[in-house]
C-alpha cells in the first residue's frame, strides 16, 4: 500500500469535502452548493461508495486528492502532505531515506516556526506600546490582529531563542528557520524589537516573517524578510493568498499590492481578494500561483519608475503564463493602506476600474516626456511601438497605431515605417500582450458540461454511441474526454463494469467512475426516446462548440493570408458550415 492508499483508507471523502461546504444526504450520495461557481442550488454529489465528487456547475470532478486541489489551489505534492496530517500518516515511511530525512527537517522547521508565531503573539499582548501602534496607528481592530497572526519580537538578544532551547529545539534547526543568527555576542534572535508579520503558505502554516521596525533608527531598515529557507522562497511566496483564495474565486480577479500591510488593511476594509509579493518583484512562481484562481491579475504599484519597470518585467512573465495584466491607479497618490482608513468605498471602487496595461504604459510615457520636442516624440515612440508591435491582434495593433499618432501629431504611417526599421534591426524578446477577461469562461464550463454527459451516455448505453460518430478527439476540450473517446470508438463493444473496466481504461478509471455518477444522477431513470433526444442534443451543442472556435481561428487566419491562402481557409469554413448544417439535420 502506498501513501494515497493509504490515506484514502483513513479518510473518506465526504469527511474530507465537509471541511469545506456543508453537505446534505441524497439518496446513497450527498449534495452541496459549489464552491466553484456562485449557484443558489446545491449541484455538487458526492458519492461515498465510489470515493468520487463531481460538480455538476463546472464539470470537475474527481477523488479527494482533486477536490483538495482544486478548493486550495494547490498541486498534488502538497494536497498530499496536506491530507497525510489529517489522515495521521508519516509520509517519511513511503519516501527512500535521503528524501524521508528532508522531509523530517522541512516538519521541524514548520513546527518550530508555527511555535516562534505563537510567541511573538504572547508577546504583542503584553507590549503596549506596540499595541497602540498596531490599534491607533494602524487602525487594525482585534480581529484582524488575530487573524492575520500579528506579533512582537522582544528587543532583546535571545528571547525566541532561550525560548526554543526550552522546547529542545537546536540552533541549526532555528538559523534554518531563519529565526536565530550568529552575531558577535553569540547565536542570538534573528528579529528584536518589531512588530512581526508572519508568511503562510497556501495552506496557512507559517513558513517566516516579515519584520516592521518600530522606532526611528535611520540607519535600520524598515523591513526585514526571514531570509531563504527550505519552505520559504520569496520568488514563490505569495502574502496573504491563504486568505484570499475564497474570495479571489468569487470576484474573478485578484489585485496585487506592495506590501503586506496594505494587504492586511485592505482585508479588514472587506476587500479579501488582495494580496502582496516582496515589493514590485513579480515572478512567474508568482503568477503560477495566482493562476489556479484566476488570470485577471490587477497590479497596485506605486506609479513612479520603480512600478513602471516592475510593470514592463511582468508582462512578458504573464504572457508566458497565460494570464491578463492590467493596472489599478489609487488616487492622489495614496498607497492601498492610506486609502483604506480614510474611505474604503473609494478603494473598493478603485479595484474595480483598472486600466488594460498597454493604454497605461502609453499614458505613463506620455506624462514623463516632453512631448513637444523631437527628443521626446522619439524616445515616446520607441518605447510604445515596441509593445505595439508586439501585439498579436492587427485590429488592435492599428487602434494603437492612431492613438500614438494622434498623441504626436504625426501620420500613422509614419509610426508603421519606424515599427519597420525597428523590427528590422536586433530586437529584444517580443512580449505578447492580452485583453484582460475573467479566469473561467462560463462557456468554457458549459462545454465541459456537454462532453462529460455525451460521454456519459455513450459510455454506459451503447445503443447511444452513433451519436459520437460525428465526433473526432479534438472536438474535445478535455484530454481524458478526447482519450475515451477515442477508446469507445476503438472498442464498440465496450461495456463499462466499475469491477473488470478499470484494467480496459488504465488512466481513465476515474474518468470513468465519474461518469458514473454524473449518469447516474441524471440519466438513470429516464425512458429510451429521452435519452436518444439528450444525445441529439448533446452532440449539437458539441459540433457547434467546435465550429465556432474552429471558425474565430480562421478569421484570425485570414487577416494576414494571401489570395490563395484565403481561398483555402474560405474552403475549410464552408466544410465547417456543412457539418453543424448535417447534424442540426439529423436532429429533426
């Protein structure tokens, strides 16, 4: 047995969904409302005999491991290690003995930092005087102290330190911790004197810290981060994101901001989908991690040179990631945190208005040069035809075009005959630029929605299968859809049986189990004719799925095709016509 065995053995998954969402028996499975989608009536089934869940709002789906995933955002390694500490089981038993060893370290790293947070909070309680400037200065009510963990670190040597040596923790395991250093004196505290932030981790365990200082030492830096650890990385660590998942899912967009105070401001004024990174230093570990929750990302960086150039490093990180920048301009110079104690409402509205990043690269520029001189015209238009010519899109690159025309007064050609020379001459990287939309296109749950049923029906009523003859695997958005499609083709004869079907359909055995679910829940008691309609239906809605985004490629296509190029994409649109007309006509 290995370790998913074996903790599937020790949890089930209505337990583990639970934790969740509020479940409700139905018949032999449970029902809840989506945590996916903002739905009214519950349509997530969980199913306790075959250890499976499937939400019917967005078509996934899957065993605990996925559920775990998906609602926390996180990937399997860490969904594993996650559930192994519910389910009591020392992963280190089923790992070779280098990686069980590291894995021992990494947990007395968490254990000793998740016990440095605990002290540092004792300690906030007892220091009034950083009390007061937490409560008055700050503005942050007792809640939101405690649920963000606040702290103090004593302005002594070895408070933390002689403390940890109490608990028999060693100082190798404290300066990997980044809680103790070596100074002149002897190992002593790492942090003395602060107000103490601490970093979690998708999940919430503490992973380090950041420092505030306190008193008006010029010469000590305001922040001090927990240097790289075994579980921090700050190229990875995104502040405040345990907390802001839930609502990052429900407004479809997350605002990113300097600092973690701004973060901590804007949670406690009811703006939750806000988070930080350390500084502008925005990184594709970053951006990764924020795109399993959403690809409309809104930065809030001060908009002086710093953020124009944290701004211009990102985008091409975006591209490469896939998901949508574009910029939040706070009024009159206030950071995040400044306006959310003076008027909350002004910085709830604020993040809703952000400005696409290429309208405000063009706006920046244009207030930092002289437009009026020569000098100024050219730098001007060197910086933004390198962005717009990097555009994908020829309809927006010329609405560019004319809006940097009109700035300087010159002709549009005249832009295209310099974006020429320009892309004549050794160029850096060009970035690719994308209108912001939401993460998750309704249309693209819908269709998801389609294939599993088709597939559903196809699966467990072979009388039903001539209706994915049409079909072909790359009219499929899933993988696992387009490779069980191609398997019931391959195998007409193929009848499912949850006991002998899983050595038939090796990797889609969960796939299909889901399936079963969805089938049963929806199909299994309608008469034959129903059925045979559902499938018409189904495979419709599918083929015109298909043909329209097969369709927008093409005119894509066309835009930049010659004579006898056209006249072949021309060719394949009218094929494309000829197969939904067919299967409308099959319907009737």
């Amino acid at each position: 047995m290995d370790a998913v065995d074996e903790i599937k053995s020790r949890l089930s998954i209505e337990d583990v969904v639970s934790q969740y969402l509020e479940l409700k028996r139905s018949g032999r499975n449970f029902k809840g409302l989506s945590p996916f989608s903002q739905e009214k009536t519950p349509s997530l089934m969980v199913s306790p005999e075959k250890q499976i869940w499937h939400d019917f709002s967005s078509g996934k789906g899957g065993d605990m491991f996925s559920f775990v995933m998906e609602r926390e955002g996180i990937d399997f390694k860490a969904a594993l290690e996650l559930l192994s500490r519910q389910a009591g089981v020392d992963l280190t038993k089923f790992q070779s003995k280098g990686t069980g060893t590291a894995g021992k370290q990494k947990e007395k790293l968490f254990e000793v930092l998740e016990l440095a947070a605990k002290f540092y909070q004792v300690h906030l309680s007892r220091k009034r005087t950083t009390l007061e400037y937490v409560v008055h200065e700050r503005k942050f009510t007792k809640q939101t102290a405690t649920t963000f963990r606040l702290g103090y670190a004593p302005a002594q040597d070895t408070a933390l330190v002689t403390f940890l040596r109490s608990k028999g923790f060693s100082e190798v395991i404290m300066k990997n911790a980044g809680l103790g250093t070596k100074r002149y004196k002897g190992f002593s505290d790492m942090f003395r004197g602060r107000l103490m932030v601490p970093l979690m981790d998708g999940t919430g365990r503490v992973i380090g810290f950041t420092a505030r200082q306190l008193d008006a030492n010029p010469d000590a830096p305001k922040y001090i981060n927990t240097p790289q650890s075994p579980v921090y990385d700050k190229s990875r660590h995104v502040f405040g994101l345990h907390l802001a998942k839930d609502a990052i899912r429900k407004a479809g967009y997350v605002v990113v901001v300097e600092g973690n105070l701004d973060v901590i401001a804007s949670h406690q004024a009811g703006i939750e989908n806000v988070v930080a990174t350390a500084g502008t230093a925005l990184t594709e570990q970053h951006l990764k991690a924020l795109s399993r929750f959403t690809a409309d990302i809104r930065l809030a960086f001060d908009q002086d040179n710093a953020g124009l150039k944290a701004t211009e490093r990102a985008i091409p990180i975006a591209s490469k990631v896939g998901v949508n920048l574009s910029i939040i301009s706070v009024p009159h110079g206030k950071d995040p945190d400044e306006l959310c104690k003076k008027d909350p409402e002004a910085w709830r509205r604020v993040v809703t208005k952000p400005q696409y990043v290429v309208d405000w690269i063009i706006d920046i520029y244009s207030k930092q040069l002289d437009l009026g001189s020569a000098q100024g015209k050219r730098t001007f238009s060197d910086k933004t035809l390198e962005v717009i010519k990097s555009l994908d899109d020829s309809v927006e690159q010329d609405h560019y075009y004319s809006k940097v025309a009109k700035i300087l007064s010159v002709s549009v050609d005249a832009l295209r005959q310099k974006s020429k020379k320009i892309s004549a001459q050794p160029a850096a990287k060009k970035y690719k630029y994308v209108q912001p939309m939401p993460v998750v296109k309704s249309s693209n749950a819908d269709s998801i929605k389609v294939e599993n049923k088709l597939l559903a029906l196809g699966l467990f009523l072979p009388s039903l299968r001539p209706y994915l003859d049409p079909l072909s695997a790359d009219m499929f958005s899933q993988e696992r859809a387009q490779k069980l499609l191609i398997l019931i083709k391959a195998k007409p004869d193929l009848n499912y049986d949850p006991v002998v079907s899983s050595a038939v359909l090796q990797d889609l055995a969960e796939y299909g189990t889901i399936l079963s679910l969805l089938y049963e829940e929806l199909y299994q008691n309608l008469e034959v004719i129903e059925l045979r309609y559902e499938a018409a239906r189904l495979q419709v809605r599918q083929i015109e799925t298909y043909v329209k985004l097969k369709k927008a490629a093409l005119a894509t296509a066309m835009q930049q095709a010659n004579d006898e190029e056209l006249e072949a994409l021309l060719e394949s649109a009218k094929k494309l016509d000829v197969l939904l007309k067919s299967a409308k006509e099959t319907t009737k």
